[in-house]
C-alpha cells in the first residue's frame, strides 16, 4: 500500500471529477441515487445515463414510489438504455427494501449482495459511497488501473487475474491510510482515473497524478496491460416484422415473453431464423392479414449480435389478432407517434420498425395529395 500515491490521486480525484448528477463529494451520497446510477451504469456510457438519470429520478425519487410502480412503467421508462434486466433487477430491489427492509437500504455487504441485481462491483461501490465503508470494487477501469500499477500481466478480468486485482483493491483500503478514511472517493477516484486518463489502449500518462508510482510505466509496457482479449465473433440474424395497420392507422404491437432478449419489451410481431418470412406469411394468413412489399431491411447491432430485420407493412382482415402462436405473451394497439416515443415501451429495433412504415405511408399519403394538383397543371 503506498500512502502516497493515495493522497496524490485522492487529490485529483479532488479537483479533476467530473460532476455528475449521482456524485456527492461534500455530502453523503443518497443510496437509492447510487444504486440506480451504478444499475443504469453497467455497460452504458456516463453520457447517455445522465438524461435518464434524471428522469428516473424525476418520476420515482425514492424506493417507496419505485416499488409502486409496475413493470411496464420501469421498462417503459428504461427504453433505449438496452440491457433490460437491470430495469427489472432495480424495481425488484426496491421491493424487496420496501418489503423486507422497512424502506431503507441495509448497509451490511452480505444484506446487499442478496438483492437483485447487485453483485460484488455493485455492493462494494454502494457500501463505500453511500455508507463510507471501506469495502473495495474493481470494474474494468479499475481493473485496468491496477493492473498496469502492478504491471499484472494476467487477464484482470478472469481467473487467476481477476483474483489478482480484486486482492490489491482490498489491501488498498485493509489499513488505515487516506483511502480508508474516504472509500467512497477512493473507489471513485479509481474509477475515474480509468475512465478519463488510464483508457485501455491510449493511456495519458502525462495527465496521470500517480505515473511516477505505475510499474507498466516505468518498464514502458502501458500499452501491453491489460492485454488485448479476442472478441466473440458477431452473430447475423436475420428477421422478419409485419406492421398491421387497422382502418384508424393504430399499429399491432405485442409482447415478448418476460426471459430472453427484450424481455417483456413490446414490438410488432416478427420471427427470427432463416426460414422467418415463411413463418410470418403463414401466420398472416391465418389472421387474414394483408401484407403488402417489404421494405428495405432495418440494420440493428447489438453487442454481439447484428439484425438484419425486414419491416412488412400488412392492413388488418377480417379475422381477429393473435401473436401467441409467436411466442408472444400479449397484443395491443397504439399510435405510431406513441410507438416510437421515449417511454412507448418498445425495443429500439421495434421503435425503427414501426418509425420505417410510418415513414412510407406519410410519404404515400404526400405522394397521393400531391397528384390532383400535379394532373391540373
């Protein structure tokens, strides 16, 4: 443990965070605020969370109202930030606080780590920030940072390497020194360092308050920890969507099952595979449903997957909708303008679906108000 090099980044930390909406760094933090910012944080960057930060927190400021509300508001309310078990992780939490813990947050690490959604990243950054216990975290930015200090040539994010890190973290804050008297803004400070100026391939070093004291520095092998790891290969999917119109322009949409991709997420009905189109024209058969020509496929790339989905705009039969037979768990209809809104409770690839049908009928409609006046001239 070098006290040192704790009092100069502590320092940093100090004049160089960045503000947040969730960090406090003269007032305990709230621990409802860090929960959710550390839940809405996992694997989505700073930028695109503060928006929703503050509209999460506009409409639910506390675990009593969060666990009122139901599953469909918090989905709704987290569409576009992807990854939609954190959304249903977080309001099962505030029911259990609510239920089991009188509405207060425990502050003990085994009490959190049995909530859901929280595992130790997650129970460390809330027990340090919010309740100023020295309890260590390693994310990937932390992971990185104390690796390159050690110069750790082990994966920090697997095996023996995964233990390596989380073993300096905890001796970081295991005796008394500047990051045990702050956790909170130590764990901080850690991640913050890795986010702005230790970035994976091209460190900063000369931004970097503790340089002096980063052995991967000092050997000139920076650039080489953590090292480079092989992605997954990007799975093609190709997939076909019908959106049925009725005689008012409202659009069928229904939903996924509750496990899975997008669960509980709405969209139009659709199927996935290379045999999807045959899929979806039997079943628009049956409901009598009448399709009309496909439009040019909707590119959608997730982590490791790239959906290439065909958007089939169908007029509504004579027959009466069923979406189960697609493995769906429920049907509605909506407008478009509500559809693709920010809290319409679709998926990002539904919103673009219906948004490209939409697209063609208004330019239909224009095409077809135009043609009078074009004929008389």
């Amino acid at each position: 443990m070098d006290l040192d090099r704790q009092r100069d980044l502590l320092g940093w930390f100090g004049a160089h965070a960045r503000p947040m909406p969730w960090r406090s760094l003269h007032a305990p933090a709230d621990p409802y605020a860090v929960v959710t910012s550390e839940l809405m944080l996992q694997q989505t960057r700073v930028d695109t969370v503060r928006d929703y930060f503050a509209r999460w927190l506009a409409r639910w400021p506390d675990w009593q109202s969060l666990a009122q509300a139901s599953v469909d508001q918090v989905l709704e309310q987290w569409t576009g930030l992807g990854y939609y078990n954190r959304a249903r992780n977080l309001h099962r939490l505030a029911q259990g606080v609510v239920r089991d813990h009188g509405g207060r947050l425990p502050t003990d690490t085994a009490s959190l780590r049995g909530l859901p959604g929280i595992g130790p990243y997650t129970a460390g950054a809330v027990a340090s920030i919010a309740f100023g216990m020295p309890v260590s975290l390693v994310d990937g930015n932390v992971a990185r940072v104390l690796a390159r200090w050690s110069g750790l040539r082990l994966d920090p994010t697997t095996g023996a390497g995964k233990i390596a890190v989380w073993q300096m973290a905890d001796a970081e804050l295991a005796e008394h020194g500047p990051a045990h008297a702050a956790p909170g803004h130590w764990n901080q400070a850690l991640m913050e360092l890795g986010a702005t100026v230790c970035a994976p391939r091209t460190p900063t070093c000369g931004d970097c308050p503790v340089a002096a004291r980063c052995l991967a520095r000092r050997q000139g092998v920076q650039r080489e920890i953590p090292p480079t790891r092989s992605r997954p290969a990007v799975i093609a999917i190709q997939a076909w969507y019908v959106v049925v119109s009725d005689a008012n322009g409202l659009v069928l949409l229904a939903r996924r099952p509750d496990r899975g991709r997008w669960a509980g997420l709405w969209e139009p009905p659709g199927a996935e595979g290379p045999d999807a189109r045959d899929v979806i024209a039997r079943w628009a058969d049956r409901q009598g449903v009448v399709l009309d020509s496909a439009l040019h496929p909707v590119v959608h790339v997730l982590t490791h997957r790239r959906y290439q989905a065909t958007p089939l705009p169908a007029r509504l039969g004579p027959l009466a909708i069923e979406v189960a037979s697609l493995g769906y768990t429920a049907a509605r209809w909506q407008t478009p303008d509500e559809a693709v809104a920010q809290a319409g409770g679709l998926s990002r690839l539904g919103q673009r679906l219906v948004a490209a049908v939409a697209d063609r009928q208004a330019r239909r409609q224009a095409a077809k108000a135009a043609a009078p006046h074009l004929h008389k001239s």
